[in-house]
C-alpha cells in the first residue's frame, strides 16, 4: 500500500465541504493532520512564494485547515500591533514625569561623560616628531539609561574623504540631571566632530525608554 492510499484508506474521497454543503468527492490524496479529513489535489494545503511561481504543498494539510491557521497568526499580529501602539502612547504620556522624577531622586546614579581633545601641534622645531597638546573636556554627567538607537549627522575626517552624511548608531544612552537624553561615550569621534545638538533619539524608543527608566527609580522611591 502507497503512501497515499495508506493515508486515504478510510475514506479515498476528498471530504472538503463545498459551498451547498455536500463534499467535494473527488479522489483523496491525504488525510488532514488537524480536522483528520480527506483531501483531493484541488483542496490540499500549499504556498505559493512571492515574486515566483514555486508552490509548496503539505502533504498532510487541507486548505481549511490552512486558511484558518493564517487568519489566527493575521489576527495574533494585529493584537500584538495594537498592544504594542498602546504601550508606546502610554509610554509617550507617562516617560515625562518618570524622567522629571528620576532626575529629582536619583543624582547618585549619574556617571561623568568626559572626553580627551587631543591637538596636534605639529612638529618640532629640532625633532620631525609631532607634537600634541590634550585638552580635557567634562560634559553633563548622566544616568547610564540603556543602549538606543541614534541619528547623527556624521562628518568625516579631511584626510579621510568623503561628504557628511546623516547616519545611524545603537549606543549606550544616558539621562542628564536636566532631563535631556544623551550618548554616554563622548569620546567617540563621530560624536566630536557632529556635535551633540546634531543627533537625536530615533522615535518610536519611548517604550523602550520607559521600560529602562523604571527599574531604576525603584529604589528611591
């Protein structure tokens, strides 16, 4: 006995019900692993890949069975969508008063953001060495928050080539005692060159954000 009429033997006739109620009738080739049904060629399970004419078929899946698997991942989808919209409007209206909050109650938690600026002073006068002068620079301390997703304009080095360019960094991020967020690594030379007011928070973190700033004001409060 085939593989087929091994798998039909109970009931060789599709058992897909038509539109009038009656079945469909036509020769089975499988048997449904869900509804344990007979199905023909015409009624078995298959996809059909984008952009190509490949079909894949289930040996062992009616189309029934197959419709209603793809309308519950649909329907789980767009659940999770609309959850996921809620918690990022929530997120959005609430992220003001916990960062108000957690600038308040926990100056402790900041860490320093300083960074080196090193000169060259070119070489000197009885030695071809080049000479440096390093001056040292101490931006607003921050809480170290999380890594973010960042846009910054990036310029890049003279002797390096090349035009500015809006870019993209996931960065450790932190939040000033101001209430401003900000990247924790300064001394990052794109971050230098560009300056601090040319980057800015992806939208869409606030969530995120939210989520990261909550453990912390924990233990103040």
């Amino acid at each position: 006995m085939g593989v087929w009429s091994a798998a039909v033997a109970n009931s060789p006739f599709c058992e897909y019900e038509l539109r009038d109620a009656t079945t469909c009738g036509i020769a089975a080739i499988g048997r449904c692993r869900t509804c344990e049904q007979a199905f023909c060629a015409t009624h078995q399970a298959r996809d059909i890949a984008r952009g190509s004419s490949a079909i894949k078929t289930y040996v062992d899946w009616c189309i029934t069975c197959q419709g209603r698997h793809n309308d519950e991942v649909r329907d789980a989808a767009t659940k999770a969508d609309y959850e996921s919209a809620r918690r990022l409007e929530d997120a959005t209206a609430n992220l003001p008063a916990l960062v108000s909050a957690l600038t308040r109650t926990a100056a402790a938690l900041v860490k320093p953001r300083d960074w080196t600026e090193t000169i060259s002073k070119g070489p000197g006068f009885f030695s071809p060495k080049l000479r440096y002068t390093y001056i040292a620079h101490d931006e607003e301390p921050a809480i170290p928050v999380g890594d973010f997703t960042w846009r910054y304009w990036f310029v890049p080095h003279p002797r390096d080539g090349g035009s500015a360019e809006w870019k993209f960094a996931t960065v450790m991020t932190g939040l000033t005692l101001s209430g401003n967020f900000v990247p924790m690594d300064v001394q990052e030379p794109a971050w230098r060159r560009t300056g601090f007011e040319a980057a800015y928070l992806i939208p869409g973190q606030e969530a995120a954000l939210y989520e990261a700033l909550e453990p912390l004001l924990q233990p103040f409060a």
